[in-house]
C-alpha cells in the first residue's frame, strides 16, 4: 500500500487547485516576457538532443516537471522535444490538456516519479522547486537522479537572493489557500543537487523585472555520463 503524501504535497495540491484558473488566466504563456528563460530552454533542448545518450535511434522522452497549465510543455514540444507535463494539481493538468490537447499531461509528484529508472532524456522544473522543504530537496534531485538516462540535462528556475528565506500564502487571488514558498541562494540549491549526484554545468543570477520582487536564479546541472556512485 502508497503511504499517504506528506502535509506540504497535499496542501500545496488543494491550494493549486483552487487557483489553478485564476492563474492560468493570469500569466498566460508565463515565458513571453522572460527572453533568457526562453533562451535557457531553448539551449536545454539542444542539450536534451545529444546524440549518444539514447539506445536505438529514438530520442527518450523529457518533463516538465510543475508544468502548471502547460505552456512550458508546449515550448518543449515546439523545440522538437518529446516531451510530457507533470503537475501535483489535478486542475492544472486538465487545464493543460484543455489548452495543449496533442500532448500528454500527468498527474504525479516529483518526490515520486511513477518512471522507470534512466528513462528521460531530460527534466525541466521552473519555479515549481518553490514549494519543496528544504529538508525534501536532496530527496526530490535524487529522484531526479534515479529517471534521468546518463548525460541527460536539468533545467531549474527559482527565485532567490543573498540569503534564503520563504514566504507563507493563506490567500491567492481571492482563494483561501496554504502555500509555503521557499527561497534559495544557488549554491544551497547547488549543494542539494551535488548530495544527488547531479552536476552543475551553468548557472545564472538575473535581477527582478518591474513585476517582480526576487532575483532569479537559472541553473543547468545533467547526471554525469558515468556513475558517481
């Protein structure tokens, strides 16, 4: 028997599910104003398209992971990717597969991939790491770990600063929710995925735009081609 999920997956789900309309209707294509996210997700498809990390002459599959109503999953797909969404909302998936109907969208928890092991050819999670305790990270990158094939790249966007901190929500758009929000310098991000056996390759600090109130962080990292275990 599934052990029942821990408090923060459940509360983050239902508080998801309360907004996820207001919050499609309100960000849209999420990544029309941001150019480098765009660039960054465009230099992860070509990444993702390496030849000589897939058996046979099939690309392996990557997600998006927190995708939300899809539109990064959408991106991917127009970049030539094999992609699919996953998202800890049932609302939000289904608002996903309304909009984007020719691709797929799952429902499922990146601390609990439902993947076989060395299986994607990448993983994309922006701003979607937000809502994982820090005593959960390494654990959630470790999985990451486990269904990634050799080489395989991971493409992470998360608001941040100097110092960590977070952030508590008892309401969004008019909704009663609860939502934590965690903040992260890179290097803790950084020292979580390393504990993983992940590999950073690139990392990027941008200062807010006018709607924002964060610095953001980028970060590229991939499973080494051979193990470090």
């Amino acid at each position: 028997m599934r052990a029942d999920p821990p408090e923060f997956l459940r509360a983050t789900r239902s508080s998801y599910d309360a907004i996820a309309d207001d919050y499609a209707d309100r960000f849209g294509d999420g990544l029309a104003g941001l150019p480098l996210e765009r660039s960054l997700l465009t230099a992860f498809a070509e990444l993702a398209r390496t030849p000589g990390r897939a058996a046979g002459s099939t690309s392996p599959p990557v997600a998006d992971l927190g995708c939300g109503p899809g539109y990064v999953t959408a991106r991917l797909h127009r970049l030539g990717l094999p992609v699919f969404g996953v998202d800890l909302s049932p609302r939000m998936v289904s608002l996903a597969r309304e909009a984007h109907p020719e691709l797929r969208f799952h429902v499922g928890s990146m601390t609990a991939l439902d993947l076989p092991t060395g299986t994607l050819g990448g993983i994309v999670a922006l701003y979607s790491v937000i809502h994982i305790p820090d005593d959960h990270l390494t654990e959630v990158f470790t999985e990451f770990h486990r269904v990634l094939t050799p080489g395989a790249p991971v493409l992470l966007a998360f608001q941040s600063g100097d110092e960590d901190g977070g952030l508590h929500l008892d309401e969004r758009f008019g909704h009663p929710v609860s939502l934590d929000y965690y903040w992260r310098s890179p290097a803790t991000v950084v020292t979580h995925l390393t504990k993983a056996g992940l590999e950073l390759t690139a990392q990027i600090l941008r200062e807010p735009t006018a709607d924002e109130k964060r610095p953001r962080a980028l970060l590229l990292a991939r499973r080494p081609e051979t193990a470090q275990d």
